[in-house]
C-alpha cells in the first residue's frame, strides 16, 4: 500500500472467499476467486432401510428410491452433504470432500458472476488453478488502468485455468 500512487481502492483488491459449504452464505460467486467446499454423499445400500428422510429431505430433488433402490443423481446434487445427517439409519456417509473453484466474480457497476474452473479438486489443485491466475494477472496488460480479474478472464479465457 505504501508503494501504490494513487491510493488504493476496495476495487483494487483481489478478493479471496473460502467457504465451507455450497449454501455460498459468503458469496465466493462475487469474489475474484472463490473456493467452495464440497461433501459428496454416497449410500451403503446394506443398511440403508428405505425410509425416505434423506430424499425429503433434499431440495435439489438429488434422491430417489427407484424400485426400491436408492439413487443420488450427482448432476443435481450440490454436495451439501445435509442428507447425511438426516439418516436414521447411518446409511450415508461422506465419500468424498472436495473443493470447488470459481472465478472472475465482481460486485461492481457491471456485476459478474463467478465462473466455474472445477467442480471438484483437491487443496493441490486449488493452489495450482490460484497459481495460474495470478500468472493471469500479471501478464494482463495495462491500458491507463488495471483489467479487473474478470476482463482478464475474458481475454484468456476460462480454459487458461482448467489446462
Ligand atoms: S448432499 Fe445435499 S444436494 Fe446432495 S443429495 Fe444430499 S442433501 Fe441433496
Ligand atoms: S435416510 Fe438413510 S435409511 Fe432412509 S432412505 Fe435415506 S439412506 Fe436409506
């Protein structure tokens, strides 16, 4: 800050949001970069005794007892992993714990939501897709002001990250 002419300003900064569930109570999806984590559910069907709770209890609509046969769809759940909690049975457990990475979100006079790098990666991978924004950033070009994150992101592109 002491280096910086002019002053610095909020929309200066680059804004890391870490949150711990998908409910995203912290909006990573308005930060430049956000990781979110992920609780993937999945079913012993040995114990699982058919009661339903975890079904209604989902508002994703991710479960179904299909003849008799308890189905998570993975394209809708959202990997809060509340419908572990729910079973009475102990039948579902947490198979894996990930993190989910989005970028280029911004609060500003052109709002921008977060795009999606990965869905579900591991700390390693999160600190390598953070490496390459920041190399992102530091090649942007200066025009009489700093790109934000997200017009960075429009000229590379969202690939430049998933590589
Ligand atoms: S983890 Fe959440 S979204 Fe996925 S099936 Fe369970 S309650 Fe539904
Ligand atoms: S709550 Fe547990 S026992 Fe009931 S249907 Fe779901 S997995 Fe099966």
């Amino acid at each position: 800050m002491d280096k910086s002419s002019p002053p610095l300003m909020s929309h200066h900064s680059f804004t890391i949001t870490i949150i711990g569930c998908p409910n995203c109570c912290m909006t990573p999806y308005f930060s430049d970069f956000g990781i979110i984590c992920n609780y993937r559910p999945a079913v012993n069907h040995e114990k699982c005794v058919q009661c339903g709770a975890c079904g209604n209890y989902c508002t994703e609509e991710a479960i179904s007892l299909e003849s008799g046969d308890l189905v998570i769809d993975y394209e809708k759940c959202v990997r809060c992993g509340g419908c572990v909690k729910e079973c009475p049975a102990d039948a579902l457990y947490i198979d894996r714990k990930c993190y989910k990475v989005v970028v280029g979100g911004c609060g500003s006079r052109h709002p921008q939501i977060a795009r999606t790098v990965t869905e579900c990666t591991d700390v390693t991978g999160v600190l390598q897709i953070l490496n390459k924004v920041l190399h992102l950033c530091k090649q942007a070009p200066f025009k009489g002001r700093e790109l934000s994150f997200h017009e960075v992101i429009e000229k590379y592109g969202i690939e430049a990250l998933q590589q």
